[in-house]
C-alpha cells in the first residue's frame, strides 16, 4: 500500500509549504515506519509551523459560511461524507492496520464505525440541540431555547484510534455548526488524511475542514488561539493537564478532554467464569492493551480465585500475536512504537518491585517479523501497594493484575484507590451488587456482566477524576460544541406601559 502524504489540508484544498519553517529555520521530519514490520518505512511527513495561521485563518472564514447553514442543509453535506467513507472503508482499515499495527479484522472494525458514527450523530446527538419551547413561559411570554456553535474547534486525535474517536468529535462540532482543525497523532498521520479526503470528497464549503500535521508544538499554538473556540482533546493525562493549563484564562474556550483511564473489573464469587472469560479476555488484551477502557485491575473473589486465576492464564498463553495484516487473525499485533514497548516492560518491573507476582511474564516475541511484538503478562498482588506506580498508572500495554477480595465493599474501595475513573464493570448475577457498585465506583462507565471495552456511540463516554473532565464524547459530544442562548418573547407588544414604571417623577 502506497501512502503518499498530501500536505496540510486547508482553504478547501491539499497544500505543501512555500519555503521552511518559520519558526526554527528548517522543516522538521517526521519519519513513520509499520511498528509490525520495522524494515517498512510507510512515509516521510514534513512539519511546517508557517501553516499554523494559514489553518486557523481559514478555519475562521469557514466558520462564518457554516454557521449560517441550516441543520438540514448540513445534514446533507455529512451524508455524502458517509457515502465517500463507505466507498473507502477496506481502505482505510489497510491504513490503520499498518500504521497502528492492529490486527486487519479489528481495523475494520474501526473503519467501519465511522460510518455508522454520521447516523447516529444525525438520529440521536442532533436532537439534543434543536431549539426548544416553553409555551407561557410566563404570562403571554413564551420562552425559546436556542443552541448557537461555538466557532472554530480544534480536534488533537490519539494514535490507538485515529480515525474513530476524532471523527466522532469532528462529526458533532460540524452538525452543530462549527469548523474544525484537525490535528492527528503525528503517529497516524495518513489514516487520519484518508478521512480528510472523505471530507473533501463530499464537497463540504471552503474553510469548513482543516488539517495539520505537526508536533505538540503546532497543538500548543493553535489551542491557545483566541480565535479557536473549542478544544476536543483525547490522549494521556499529562498532555490534558498542559491543555488545561494553556487556556484555563480563556473564559470563552471550551476544552473537553477525553482521557486515560486504571480500569476495573470485579469477579463476584456467583460470576458465570465461561462467560466472564472471553469477556475479560477481550478487555485486559484488545488492541495490545492500548485502549484508554482497557481492563487493568481484576478484583476476584476468594472463593472462585484459583480456578478463574487457572482457567484465565490457560486463555492468556493461547492468545495469537502477529503481523496485522500478513498473519492469520491474529488476537494481537505489536505495540505502537519502541517507546511504548520500553514503558510495558518498564511497569510490569514495577510490578515486581512493588511486590507483585509475575504468573504469566512478559515476554518480547520474535514472530518472523522485526516488530514491537511483546506477549500479554499477568500479575497477582494479594496485598497491593494502593500507591504504587504500578497500581496508579495507566499502562497502555496488555497487561493486567489479579488481587483477590473477601467482600463487595472491599473490592469497591480498592477499585477506588486510583486517581482514574473512566471505566469498570462487575460480573455477578446479584442485581443487588450490580447496584452497589454503580452508585459506588467512580467511574464513567460501569457495566455489568460485560467488558469494560466497546462503548456504544448512542450512550455518553467519558471519565471522571483523571479521565476527563465532566464533558463525555459519543451521544454527548455535541452538548460541548455549542452555547445555550435563552430567549423570552414578548407576545403582547402593547402589554407595558410607562406608568407601571415604579420610581419615575410626575
């Protein structure tokens, strides 16, 4: 697959720089290679920090066009959207396979999910911002609802998901009428310009759709803008907390910060284990552990303990890791990058510096490709260190740990212990527990009897704590893309009259 890179994307059009860097004299490089197959050099992308301006600059101008559309009239630019994306879906999970190094079925997955993602943007979020009446809202005043967009959104895509989480962003800044500047992880660079090029495709107005590619200095310039007036970032912890700090003095700029997550599951002793199994399977080691949902915490109970321990580590050494695209279905493909591949070794040794048990060790795997193949770990922890690295951060690779409990309260506090709160769930046929733990865990999702990955689009996403910052994505995304504007209308125009003014002089 031949992934030529097109440039920045903005005033309607693809565009290369005219010269270098403005800001540090030379153009800098970004070299991507397929972390499954490392001899595979993908593209060369260049960051210009001249185009910077020259986005948000047409960003702006979009803007002022867009908003003055009608729902429908933008509904009909989304769906033809829908149709280019539809029409290159085997396309663009090609990409994804080889630039994130998923398994090809699971990039399917996910590119099939961005068309699924405009019905349901248009069905269920555009319903939550349509103008609403109060009829006699007060004697002959009736009272109107109006939700206004915000202006230019900048949207800073992941790399586990980058066609995904961005386009659901995307999708509701646009229905509610703002433009968007796009920045991709520097890491997925062509996945995330294939979408673009579905934008451009649809013949969406001039200015509507930007894109850049860059670095976090390019995502530091364009987020402290005035002229951008909401933020939609979705990454790591550290990355929100600078967003956070570069605008919290920008009154008029919303920031929705979509972010990492310490998830847990809890195993009651009255589990169906044949069901939680694969169900746990899919959480701890999907996409190699690098989703923000991912299972990191397993609080089993006593009684069941060794036989669930058992069966789950018989599960984990049969799991398939291969190349994404030229393996036969495997379960896992690499890790993203050699950093990535550094930190997972690096936590599962503070796992044993903290006192953890190693009973499956994590290995680095040699498949007949030179990659960032590493093989799923499992820890055991009778008596965690709560405050331990290796309990209070994300790890972002397919590990997890096993830490046994004697009542549901228990299992409650130390789910609690983190300083994240996205996801969770509990397997137990007592309704009772279910409910104890949803008012109790600190969470954003919390299922039951299901994995903590694979959220619906139609219900919120999002994490307290560390995870986010109370403004979920999915269904809800558009409640942060626009402003509320209350408005009373007077039906009597002949109703006041001067001398109900009280204070006046004769």
């Amino acid at each position: 697959m031949q992934m030529l890179l097109k440039g920045d994307y903005f005033n309607g059009r693809f565009s290369h720089p005219e010269g270098t860097s403005a800001l540090v004299g030379v153009q800098e490089k970004i070299l991507k290679t397929c972390p499954g197959e490392l001899t595979l050099n993908l593209w060369e992308a260049g960051v210009y920090y001249e185009h910077t301006e020259k986005v948000i600059e047409s960003a702006q101008k979009g803007f002022d066009a867009w908003r003055k559309l009608s729902f429908d009239q933008r509904v009909v630019y989304l769906k033809k959207y829908q149709e280019a994306v539809r029409a290159r879906k085997d396309e663009i999970a090609m990409a994804l396979a080889l630039e994130v190094g998923k398994p090809l079925w699971e990039a399917k997955t996910e590119a099939a999910a961005l068309d699924s993602k405009v019905t349901v943007t248009i069905t269920d979020s555009l319903e939550r911002i349509k103008q609403e009446t109060i009829k006699d809202v007060m004697p002959k005043i009736d009272g109107h609802v109006v939700y206004k967009p915000l202006g230019p959104c900048f949207v800073i895509g992941p790399f586990n998901f980058p066609c995904h989480l961005a386009n659901g962003q995307i999708l509701s800044a646009l229905l509610a009428g703002n433009s968007i500047i796009f920045k991709p992880s520097e890491k997925t660079i062509y996945s995330a310009q294939l979408m673009i090029e579905c934008f451009h495709q649809a013949g969406f107005p001039e200015g509507v759709i930007n894109f850049i590619n860059g670095t976090g200095q390019t995502a530091g310039k364009i987020t402290i803008d005035k002229r951008v007036r909401g933020v939609f970032f979705t990454g790591s912890r550290g990355v929100g907390l600078r967003i956070l700090e570069n605008t919290y003095k920008d009154m008029g700029k919303l920031v929705a910060l979509e972010l990492g997550g310490k998830n847990s599951t809890i195993i009651h002793h009255d589990t169906n284990i044949s069901h939680a199994l694969p169900e746990l399977l899919r959480a701890c080691f999907l996409t190699s552990g690098q989703r923000c949902t991912s299972t990191s915490m397993i609080l089993v109970h006593r009684k069941i303990e060794q036989e669930f321990i058992s069966q789950f580590k018989s599960l984990t050494e049969r799991i398939k890791v291969g190349h994404p695209t030229k393996s036969a279905d495997p379960f896992m493909g690499p890790l993203i990058d050699q950093h990535a591949e550094n930190l997972y070794f690096e936590f599962c040794n503070f796992g044993k510096q903290e006192g953890a048990e190693e009973i499956v060790s994590p290995r680095k795997l040699d498949i007949g490709f030179e990659g960032h193949y590493v093989s799923p770990s499992i820890h055991y922890a009778k008596r965690p260190d709560l405050k331990g690295k290796f309990i209070q951060e994300e790890i972002f690779g397919p590990n997890c740990f096993f830490v046994p409990y004697d009542d549901i309260e228990e299992a409650i506090q130390i789910a609690n212990c983190t300083e994240y709160g996205l996801a969770a769930s509990v397997f137990t046929r007592d309704t009772e527990i279910y409910k104890l733990c949803l008012r109790d865990i600190d969470a954003g999702l919390l299922n039951l009897n299901r994995s903590t990955v694979g959220a619906t689009a139609r219900m919120p996403f999002g994490g307290v704590k560390n995870s986010g910052n109370h403004r979920p994505a999915a269904v809800s995304m558009i409640d942060h893309c626009v402003s509320a504007v209350a408005s009373l209308e007077t039906l009597d125009d002949n109703s006041s009259k001067i001398t109900d003014v009280v204070g006046l002089k004769d």
